[in-house]
C-alpha cells in the first residue's frame, strides 16, 4: 500500500499564483486532514474532513479552500499565495478506531516557497 | 478551545540518560485522547505513543512512556536510555472525542542527544 501520497514535493510560486496540493490515500481512511509545519509553530491544521462532501476549517484555514468529492483525495487550494504561506505542508489520514488511538497517517510533506 | 503547549524549544541530553519531554494541554472535554510523534530530520512523521483520558494505566510502548497526570493537564513523554537515534523533534497532539478527525499539536521539542 502507498499510504498518503502528496504531490507536488516542492513548488516555487509567485504571490498573487495559484495552485493545487494533491494528497490521495488508500486505506479507505474516513478522516483526512491538512497540515502546515513552519518553524516554532509546530503543525497547525488548516481544513480537515470526516467524510467525502463533508469539510470543517481548523486552526488556521485562511487563504485556503478545500473539498472532498471521494473518500480517497483530499485536494488543498492556494487561490492567491502570499509569502506567508511559505511552509511545509503534510496531508494526513486516519480512521476511527474505535479505542480512540486514531492514529494519523502522514503523507511525506510538500514544501512551498511562494516569492 | 483546545491547546497544546511544548515548553522545551530544544533539549540536549547525554546517550544512554533518560529524558523527559514535557507536554501539557487545555480542554473542557472530559474524554479525549493525547499522541506523541517524533520527526526525524528526514522529515516524516513517526506515531509513538498514545493516551486516553480514561485510561487507568500509563502508556508504555518500548522505551517510550507517557507521564499521564490528568489533573495537571499534563502528558509527559519518557524516553528511557536515549540513543543517537532519538535526536528528532518531538511533537505532542491532542483529539477530543467528540471530535474524531481534529487532531491538534504543540510547537515541538528538539531532542539532541549527545554521544
């Protein structure tokens, strides 16, 4: 199994640019999220999903659109990137385990620079 | 709301010596669940250890423990005789049952360990 796949791995934008995060997962994994990791801040989640068709923000969802149309991709939408969006992002999946321990899966991060 | 607060930017700890990497959290859930993640240099995200708030008994997976004083809001992690190997940063993370797909972290611990 490929777990959480994240495409690209590393992107050069211009502000005002936009684009695409991929992350598709295939372990039929009902709950996925997305994850910013900038120095000091540790991960903060943007937008996180329980479901295809069902979408919540979390700590930091702004300049950020996403939604889930499948169960497996989770796409992450930059509309107009500003350098503040300069970060490591990680997409991650988990389900629930019924114990609790819903452990996330990580996808291996793509790193944007926006200029 | 909740929160998660690492107050070690950074630790550096003598091989073999055990460690303790401090973590405590904020929420008025009454169930929830606290997760300890390491991340190597190379960047992915590695599970660790995890805690439910009714769990009677610490957790213990290996060399890691989790220090679970539900009272002080605290989830400490306890590496026994540290090894190279363990220098990484260290993340602690929080879900409340009720909210099964929103998993939040602290800013992160970077553990050196010295030969």
């Amino acid at each position: 199994n490929a777990g959480v796949t994240q495409t690209p791995k590393f992107q050069v934008l211009k502000t005002g640019q936009s684009m695409t995060l991929q992350c598709a997962q295939d372990m039929n994994h009902e709950y996925m999220s997305w994850y910013r990791q900038d120095p000091g801040m540790g991960l903060r989640l943007i937008h996180y999903s329980v479901g295809a068709g069902i979408t919540d923000q979390g700590e930091v969802p702004n300049g950020y659109n996403v939604s889930r149309s499948t169960t497996e991709d989770f796409p992450l939408r930059l509309l107009s990137a500003a350098p503040s969006q300069t970060s490591v992002y990680f997409c991650a999946s988990n389900r629930d385990s019924g114990s609790g321990a819903n452990v996330l899966t990580f996808g291996a991060g793509s790193r944007l620079t926006v200029l | 709301a909740q929160k998660i607060t690492q107050t070690q930017p950074g630790m550096f700890v003598q091989e073999k010596e055990a460690v303790t990497l401090d973590c405590t959290y904020d929420t008025s859930d009454q169930s929830y669940g606290l997760f300890w993640y390491k991340q190597p240099s190379s960047g992915e995200m590695i599970f660790l250890i995890y805690q439910g708030s009714y769990d009677e008994q610490n957790a213990t997976e290996g060399r890691y423990s989790l220090n679970f004083q539900k009272a002080r809001k605290s989830a400490n992690l306890v590496i026994s005789a540290s090894q190279l190997g363990d220098s990484a940063m260290y993340f602690c993370a929080m879900r409340r049952y009720s909210s099964a797909s929103k998993i939040i972290f602290g800013s992160g611990t970077r553990l050196s360990i010295r030969p």
